[in-house]
C-alpha cells in the first residue's frame, strides 16, 4: 500500500482552479456502492482535470482493487488523509456522523467538498454552505437528490432565471419499485422481499417506506427552488405501508394509480409540504414513472412545467452525478447562489382526497359518514363500491372535493369511532 502523504499543505480550490497548473486532487471518503462507481467513471474516463488520489474507507484492506492507478492512496485514517494536499472531499460514506465531521474539517481546511449524502445536505446543508463560503471553498451535492437526474445543477443553472413556485416529486425509488410492482399485481410484503433481495431496499425499510428518506429530500429541493429554509422534521410523512392491493383496483376505476409523491408549494410567503402515498392521474407522467426511476416536475412562475425524470439511485447513475460535481468544481463552475430564507410549514393543499374504508356492513354507515363530512363542509364527490367482497370486511371508496386536510382529519376523528369500522380509513391525496 503507498505510503500516507501526510503534507500539511491545503490549497484553496480557487487558486488551485485558477492557476490550473495540476488536476484537481480527489479523496474519496467511502467505497460502497457509489464510491466505488466514482472511482470507475474516474479512472475509466481518464479526465485530466481531476485525479484520484486517496481512497479512505474503514478496514480498507477488504475494499481494495486492482483496477485503481497505482499511486492512489488507500487509508484507514481520516485524519491523515484531511490533512494530505488532496483539493476535494468526496464525501460517500453517508449518515450524519462520522461524515458530517469530515465534511466540516475538510471546509475548515479550506478544502471543497462533494456529498450524495442528503441527509447531511437536509439537515447542515445551510451551515456547511456558509463554511465553504467563508474558507474558500465550494460545497456540492446534486448527487443528493434523485441520483442522477441532474434536477439540482437544473435548478441552480438552468431554472434560477425563473421563481418556482411548486414541485412536485418521485424522490424514493424504493417505494416506486414496490408501489409499481404492486401496481402490476404484487403484495406489499413479497414485493419489499423482492426490492431487499435486489439491494433496492434496506433489511430496516423504514426510512423509505416511511418517508423519511423523501421529505430530506424535499427539503432540499425546497431550499434550492421554492428559496425557503425548512426543518425537515416539520413536514409530517404518510408511510406507503397502509396501501393494499385493493387501492390499486379503486384507484384504476377511478383513472388512476398510486405512487409516493413529495410535493411543496410556496404561495404569498405560505409554505405547504407533504411526502406519502397518493393518487396520481394514469395520464400525468408521475404515472409513467416505474421501477426504481425517479421524477421531478417543477412549475416555474414564468416558464411552466419542467419535467425531469431517470434513475434516481444505483452506483453509476449516482456516481455521474459526482463525478459532474468534480468536473464542474474543476471548470470553475459556480453555482448560481439564490437568496433563501427560513420559513414554518404553516399552509395547507386544499386537493380532492380518496379515502378508503373497511367495514363489517350493517344499514346506516353510509349516511353517517356523509353527514361526518357535511359538518366540515367537505363536498362529496364519488362513492365507489366494488362487487365480490365479503359483507363482514367489506372495502368501498369516499372521494371527496378540494378541502383542507385539516378539516378532513377532524371529519375522521368522528368517524373513527363507528363501531363497523375495521381499520382507521386510508385517506390519500389526489395529484390533479
Ligand atoms: N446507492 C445509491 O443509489 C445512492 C443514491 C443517491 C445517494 N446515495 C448516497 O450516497 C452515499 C453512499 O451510499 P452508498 O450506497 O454508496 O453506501 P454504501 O454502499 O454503504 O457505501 C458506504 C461506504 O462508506 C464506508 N463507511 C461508512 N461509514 C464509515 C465510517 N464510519 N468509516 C469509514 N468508512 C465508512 C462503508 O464501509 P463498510 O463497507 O465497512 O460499511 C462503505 O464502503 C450515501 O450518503 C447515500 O445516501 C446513494
């Protein structure tokens, strides 16, 4: 193994780029699926502005290849690796610690760093921008949201002429995967199975089942296109684990299907946010949207709807992402810096819900929901009863006009407490 270079010496990356005397000098921090990718796409393209010249990863022996140039570093020590003359940080080992500590002292040192890791990016994303700013240093991470789809390079190149004032988004593959083969006809449970086996899912789904993964993010995105500064912690996620397979079949009935959407508007300093299941119109193109893609559809103030779409995970699609970031610090190329601002989420969508009960049937429910209903005011607008199940756990479908969630949720508080209910009623979002 080549001996640690230990040198002391860290040259901001605005003079290295500006006396563009030698490639930009890389450490990657982390060799798993992406790193690994990073390190391919870099040797294979042979780029002269950039060179590989650290690998850093914990118990670095068993994560050796042949394949790398011979004068890259492997190490075990981060310190020796922060400290070395290395320009870039490439951050991919994820989580916020210990990779938010090297991110910081790589900023400290003056260094640049790039990240896919978005819950860094969601949570310090603001305070690490900040350091980079003051040290010299750049800060990149459009690898963070939907790998690589270029939507974070099209905001802040592309559509910083324009004022976003909604998005809406496919941000997890993994709940596209098993909501779109679920779609085709699967169980929850075999397809989860499936999407573990296939490496798309974590042996913990929670994190992408639940919505954690996509709220961080959104509020990414938020930050970067709706200009507004959120806790992730405030948007509140729906988990898809609710949705069954006899969703999907009211869900055609009714022209649609489902899909988990993360969807945020900004509207006269009013911010509304939301991750979870919801319906989406077969004809909208969130629909097309299968397997483990990712979509991202943002309407600009001026310009309308721009549509991305593409592999939004995977080492090579990811690590394209990346390596752009490199190659884009290595071109001088700056992002275009919007002014952000913190802002609550306070506001609310007023959209058209589906909601869906399950009942041991017995003369009366019907009206009692509508009349639960009508005391929020909440107009109906379909009641849908498909033949073939079993009066004893029998499923049927409210749809109802544009309302608040607000309002919906205090109509279902009332009706929770009717004895026929089976389960607490599955209430989604309709994406018009
Ligand atoms: N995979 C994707 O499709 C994808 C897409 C978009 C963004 N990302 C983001 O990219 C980042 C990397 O993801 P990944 O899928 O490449 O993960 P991964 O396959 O688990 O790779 C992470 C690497 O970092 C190493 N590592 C983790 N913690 C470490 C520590 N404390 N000290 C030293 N080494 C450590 C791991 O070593 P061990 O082998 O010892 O665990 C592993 O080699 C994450 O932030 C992720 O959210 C991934």
């Amino acid at each position: 193994m080549p001996q640690e270079n230990a040198s002391s010496s860290s040259t901001g990356l605005s003079a290295q780029a500006a006396s563009a005397r030698r490639p930009l000098r890389i450490a990657l921090f982390g060799f798993g699926t992406v790193g690994s990718s990073v390190a391919r796409i870099l040797v294979e393209s042979k780029a002269e502005d950039v060179e590989l010249t650290h690998i850093f990863n914990r118990n670095v022996a068993r994560k050796r290849v042949d394949w790398t140039p011979p004068n890259v570093v492997w190490s075990e020590d981060a310190d020796a690796v922060l400290a070395s003359d290395v320009d870039v940080i490439v951050e991919l080992a994820g989580g916020l610690d210990p990779a938010g500590g090297w991110v910081r002292r790589a900023l400290e040192a003056g260094k640049s760093v790039v990240t896919a890791n978005k819950k860094l990016i969601a949570y310090h994303g603001v305070e690490l921008e900040r350091l980079a700013a003051a040290k010299g240093g750049h800060l990149k991470y459009g690898a963070a949201v939907a790998g690589g789809i270029p939507v974070i390079p099209g905001i802040e190149q592309g559509l910083a002429g324009d004022r976003i004032e909604r998005m809406e988004g496919i941000l997890n593959g993994t709940c596209n995967f098993i909501l779109s083969k679920m779609e085709a006809g699967a169980e929850y449970a075999t397809v989860l199975a499936t999407a573990q086996a296939k490496g798309y899912a974590e042996a913990d789904p929670t994190e992408d089942v639940g919505g954690f993964d996509a709220r961080a993010k959104l509020a990414i995105l938020m930050r970067l296109a709706l200009r507004v500064v959120v806790d992730p912690e405030e948007i509140v996620p729906q988990p898809i684990t609710a949705v069954t397979a006899v969703d999907f079949s009211y869900a055609r009935d009714l022209g649609c299907t489902i899909r988990q959407v993360a969807r945020a508007e900004e509207s006269g300093g009013s911010v509304a946010a939301t991750v979870g299941p919801m319906l989406v119109d077969k004809k909208s193109p969130m629909a097309w949207s299968r397997g483990t893609e990712n979509m991202v559809i943002l309407t600009g103030h001026y310009g309308g709807d721009v549509v991305f779409s593409g592999h939004g995970a995977g080492g090579h699609p990811t690590a394209v992402a990346v390596v752009s970031d490199l190659l884009a610090l290595a071109h001088g190329s700056r992002r275009v810096a919007v002014p952000s601002a913190p802002a609550r989420i306070g506001a609310e969508f007023e959209v058209p819900h589906y909601i869906r009960f399950l009942v041991d049937d017995r003369p009366g429910i019907v009206a009692e929901i509508t009349g639960a209903l009508a005391r929020e005011r909440i107009n109906i607008r379909a009641i849908v009863q498909k033949p073939g199940y079993p009066a004893h756990a029998l499923p049927f479908v409210v749809t109802v006009e544009p309302c608040k969630s607000s309002a919906l949720k205090r109509a279902l508080a009332s009706i929770s407490k009717m004895d026929c209910l089976l389960e607490e009623p599955l209430d989604l979002q309709m994406l018009e």
